[in-house]
C-alpha cells in the first residue's frame, strides 16, 4: 500500500462528468488500499472568468483581493470532488490552503511554498480518508491567501508528495507524458519511458509544457518521484526521476522548441565594466525575464550586445533601452521579433565530446543560420530565423533521437514505490 | 465620525456594474470620515449555481463539502468589492471567516457564531482602510468552513457589529424597509420608522421577510441599531432598535402573513401524559419546524391535536405520523395544505386589554373562520382558509393601523449614533 499524491488539471476536473470520471479513477485506486492525496485546479475556464470580472470592476486589480478572487475556483472544484468521491462511497474531505496548512511567503500572484503542516492530513488519510487539496494556493505568515502563480497546482502536488514522503506524485493531464520533440513537427517522436528532473527542467523551460518548472525543482530537492500521465487513459505516461544509472544510454533525450522569442540588439555600446548591469537591472526590476544574453568580445572597446525576452516583453524592454540610449551610449538598436529557440538536451551530452558541433553540421547542412548559441552542462540552444523552426526540429530529432526507443521499459505508480 | 458595518444582500452585488455601485455608496461614507466594515452575500443566483453543481456530483451532497462550496460564493463578492474601492482611490481589503477570524459552532448549513476577533478588523480600519468581510461563513474549532444558513450574511454584519461595538447596522437590501402590511395586499401600507427589537423577531418569523431572525436576535442581545434600507436609492429606510419609549403609540405595528403553511390533525386522540412528546419528539429530531400546536381541552379523555409546519415539509411529518398511528392512538388523521397564518403584531398590545376580541370581531364581520388562534405578549395569530388570505389582511389593516404616520421621524445613520 502506497501512499499516492494525485493532481489533476483544470480540462481533468473542467465540467461535472469530468470531475464524476476523476472521482472514479481515485476510487480505483483506493480500492487497492492505497492512501490518496488528491490535488485539483480550478475547473477549466474559471480562473479566467474569475480576472476577467476583476478587470471589469478595477482597472489595475491589486494582487492581493486578485489571489482571494482566484484562489475560489481551487476551491470549488476540491469540494466537488469531494462531493463525487463520497457520492461513490469514499470517506473524503475537501481541504484548503489555510486548512492543510500550506505557508507561503507573502509574493502574491508568485508565492512560495515555506512549509506544509503535513498532520493534518496524515490524521485525514489514517482512518481511510481520501484528502482533497485545492491546489495553486496558500497562506502568508498573516493569514492572507496567496497563489502560486500558474500552473501552480503542479508545485502544490509535488510539494504536499515531499512533505508527506508519498511514494510518487501523479501529474494527470490533457497530454500523455513526454515526447522526444512536438508530435505536431515530429510524427515520430516518441514518448519518454523516464527522464531525469535535469533534463526536464531544461526540457519544461524550452516549451514542452507538461509540468510546471517550479514544480520540478520541488520534485529535485525532495527527490519526489513525479508521473505524468495523461487523466484520459490509462497508459503509463512518463517518470521525472532522479538519474541514478546511465539513462536509456542515448546522447540527447529530447529536441525543444520556443516561439515565444523576440532579440534586441544594441549596436555599437562602449564595451566597459558595468554596461550589463546598467542595461539588465532594469529590465529585471520591471519583471522581464531575459533569456539568452550574448557579448562578443570587442577589440576596439566597441560591442554589440543581444538578447532575447519573451515576445509579450518586447515592447516594453525595447521603450526600456530605447529611453536610455544616451546613458548607455548605444548608437543604434536592431530587433528581431521572428525568431526561435531550438534546443537539444541529453544527459548524456556530459560525457561525450562534439554534440555541440554535430548540431552546427545537421542546421548547416539544411542551410540554417545560427543566430545566438547558448549553451549548458546538458543542453545546447540555438536562435535561428523563426521559419526554420521545423526544419530545424525535424533535422535535429532525425539526428540524435533513435527511431526505435533504446528501452521499453514501461514504469507505473506501483514500480515507482 | 462613527463605526459602520454596512451589509449588503446578493442582489446589490449581483453585477459587476452593482458591485461598483456599492463601491462608490462605500466611498461616499468613508469621504464623511466613517471607519467602514462592508459585509457582502454572495453574487444573487451564485449559491444556487454552486449548490447545484453539488447536486449534479453527489445525490446528497454532505454538509462539510457543500459549505465549502459555497462559501466560495462571498468570497468572490468580496474580493471584487475590495478591488471596486481601490479602483475608486480607497484602500481596501478583503476577509473571510478564517481571517477574520469569525468563530462558530460544527454544525454545518446552519452554524452559530461563537466568537469573533476584532483585533485584525479595527487594526485594518485604523489606517483608514474599508474592511470587505464574506458574509455567511465561518470557521470552527478545527478550522472547517461552516455557514451561517440561508440569510447568514445579515447575522454576520449584525455580529460583527457587535464585536466592534459599531454605531449601527446598516442592511442594504431590495426592499426600503419594514412596512405594516405587505404592499402587493395593502397598497397603502407604510414604511414604519422605527421598530423593536421585538416586534421585528415577531414580523421577521411571520414572514416579512426582510432581516433574517437571528440577525434580530444577536441585534436584540448586544443592542445595535439596525437600519434596513434600500440599496437602490438615499432614503432612510426602518430602524430596528431597542424599545426606549412608546413607539409611535399605536396598538399594532404591522399585519403580517404566511402562506407556508399546512395543517395536520390527529383526531380523537387519548389525552394521556406524554402525547404531545411522542408526537413532536420525532419530528423535531427531523429538523422540522412545527409552528402552532394546539389541543382542546378535553372531558372525555379523548382529543384533537391540531399543529402547523412549513408546506415543504408536510408530506415529511404527515408520513411520519402515519407511520406510528398505532403507538399514539390515534383514531384518524385530517390535513389541510391551503391554510395561511394571519398577525397583527404591537408592543402597544401589552398594555391594552380587547385587542383579540376586535381582530375577531373585523374578521367574523367579513365572514372569515379562524381555524387556529395562537398569542404571545405582542402578536395574536390565527389560522384561516388560504383564500381569505388577502382580505384578512386588509381588515386588519385597515382596522388597526392608522392611515397616517403617528410621526415622521426618519432615522438615519448619522441619528443613531
């Protein structure tokens, strides 16, 4: 018997029946003795509705009436399925994030987990309870309702699986687990039997948006065995777990992608101690994450600098140079808002030399310019003209992913214990 | 400059454009330099949507669950009416039951508030900031969700206003007072300006359904000055306040009636010791309210009980009186579900001998029979035909209440102080 933390998105639990087939699979499990954790978003939808009639009543809705607004619809679909579970004739509870308790910093709209009072719900789970936790939410140190900001319902599972030592954490969702590259690019990619948390973490910011970043870091500290699967089947999906042995023994686990790129040059800035942080601090301070950063070195104490934000960004980072062209001493500012990022990552990529040039080779040889190169211990992303983008996906994937998986070995929640 | 707890019903925030009507009457008291505690009930249909998500999961949904569900309801309300205020430049906050933090019993559907701690609430107002607390909820010792019942949110500003020792109550509503006969029977019914504490627990029962009963109570219990009035307009609207003096010196402050009523009689029953227990005991512990019970006297050892419940729940009591015929004697059964309750309600009937006689005088003199008569120190109540509904309550008022005011005092806020 197993001690299993569940979380379902909001198309899981968007509608009545969805939340009546939820409550089904989680009987399923219970029946085999289990102990059952279940962590909900809101319905499909609600969150939007609920900030939609916050901007129809405030222009600018403070984050904190803003997460008290949101955090309802965590709350409704958690104790409808409570309702559901009983209906089938569980013993279940419905619990919030000042109940469980689940404390936060006081970052509204971004909040971080502190600590989870972890009795409360062990107490529930003992006597055969099933435990239903609206995920995305908790408190601050005053009792205020934060949230996690989205799809923060991933780090809420993942946390309450580390707190309670649960044997696994169940991500289900509208995607089956993950894929060697975009089925919509790559017909033949093929789904991930296991995955390291570092690869997807390098995987889950490159855009295969299966699991919420944050919520992988959790599962990495606390070494948390992670699943996800999809909610409408009930296929094996893929395991996010701690590398412990040579992995599948290929090079390179996956090919990502990223539209959501837009580059800003700054063309000819003096090149002296100090320039990065005069240009960067405020683009930080304004809440813009900057991905790729590139200097060439300069020989003449002139250089040009690039970067690139994400495309909602754009705008408002280039009025941010653009305001401080003189103080920055920039004599011209060139832009590209028709790029994208393609990565490969692999652990394997640590131990074998010349990843990094065969990538070079395959984009040349589809005669694809290189724009940025960016690199890390098991990643290497490059900025190419946003048209290439399958192109280069494709090329990649038919050059470092094997055809055939290197293993088919098929993990479940009761291997994962 | 006073201490204001302002409530106000589903219908006044029952839209984004409501919401921010509430807003600016909000920030027109607060310019006046008043500290002000904004009670909100959930957005009007929002509790009859959850709770019939409830339905469509569970055929009957627990108690627990279906409290946390709709509790969601005002916590909605009331983070759109914070973020209202701040758009209009006011500092605002919104608070539920757990932060407030608004103590009650376990009991689920229908808790009673046990404590409130105002330290949180008056350090919020000392800074000038507009308290928004969600009506109609709380928590209990072990920090379950519980509600207040159908109304609760009239309890929970009357409580507050109690806990803060606020100047007065103020219940914005749909209806601009309590008035001394429905409108739609009596069209020259008024509003009356002032009442007692008494007299509205008489009116509220009988079906003036403008304040909910406990609200009264708790009024009633710490004193404070409740104001019913109109959110759709300036005008003052009742004051419900403790009996000082001889209010308006009238007789009978108001004709009230109810037409949800049925009738069962148990014919021919022996008049034994523990009758009316072994009758009322199982019907009670079904949580049904029997309103007027009354037995004849008898000489021959052999009578009729004759008693009156909610129509809603007479199929209920009727099955369970069936069910035991044997165990209590009884020789037949009667029903009558088109039976409806009649009042006349006054402090002035205290003092004032032949008040009954004349009701059944006016009455006899329009041909209506009275099936049941029941008294208290200021009402008389009697049972009649549901088709004479209408013209007894017209004699009444015609018969008792002056046609014109006996004062015009309109009592505002400000007065009641």
């Amino acid at each position: 018997m197993a001690l299993i933390v569940q979380k379902y998105g909001g198309t899981s639990v968007g509608s009545v029946e969805r939340i009546r087939e939820v409550a089904k699979r989680v009987a399923a499990y219970q029946r085999q003795g289990h102990r059952i954790v279940v962590v909900v978003s809101a319905m499909a939808g609600e969150t939007n509705r609920l900030l939609d009639l916050a901007r129809q009543v405030a222009r600018r809705p403070s984050e904190r009436e803003s997460d008290a607004l949101v955090a309802s619809g965590e709350q409704v679909s958690a104790a409808l399925l409570a309702l559901a579970l009983q209906d089938l004739g569980l013993k279940a509870a419905s619990f919030l994030g000042h109940q469980v308790r689940i404390a936060t910093d006081s970052a509204f709209g971004r909040a971080r987990i502190q600590s989870i009072d972890k009795h409360r719900l062990l107490a529930t789970l003992a006597d055969g309870t099933v435990a239903v936790v609206a995920g995305f939410q908790g408190v601050d140190r005053d009792n205020n309702i934060t949230t996690l900001g989205r799809g923060g319902s991933d780090t809420t599972g993942v946390a309450l699986a580390a707190a309670l030592g649960a044997d696994v954490c169940e991500i289900f969702t509208d995607v089956d687990g993950v894929y060697t590259g975009d089925p919509r690019i790559v017909p033949h990619a093929r789904k991930l039997g296991r995955v390291s948390y570092d690869e997807m973490l390098e995987l889950a910011s490159l855009g295969a948006k299966v699991l919420q970043i944050r919520a992988v870091e959790f599962a990495k500290r606390y070494r948390v065995p992670v699943h996800v699967r999809s909610s409408f089947g009930d296929e094996p999906g893929t395991m996010v777990i701690e590398e412990d042995k040579p992995m599948e023994n290929v090079l390179v686990s996956g090919v990502a992608h990223d539209r959501d790129q837009a580059k800003i040059t700054l063309l000819r800035v003096p090149d002296r101690p100090g320039l990065a942080a005069k240009v960067f601090g405020p683009i930080a301070a304004a809440g813009i994450v900057v991905d790729m950063i590139i200097q060439n070195a300069s020989a003449d104490g002139i250089t040009d600098l690039t970067f690139t934000v994400p495309r909602g960004d754009f705008q408002k980072a280039l009025s941010m140079v653009r305001g401080d062209e003189g103080g920055l001493g920039v004599q011209g500012i060139a832009t590209d808002t028709k790029v994208a990022k393609v990565s490969i990552v692999g652990l394997g990529m640590r131990s074998h030399a010349g990843v990094a040039a065969r990538m070079f080779e395959v984009l040349a040889g589809e005669g694809i310019n290189i724009q940025m190169i960016s690199t890390s211990e098991i990643k290497i992303s490059v900025v190419v003209d946003e048209k290439y983008t399958e192109l280069a996906v494709r090329a990649l994937h038919d050059a470092f992913i094997p055809s055939r998986p290197a293993e088919s070995r098929r993990p479940s929640a009761q291997e994962s214990r």
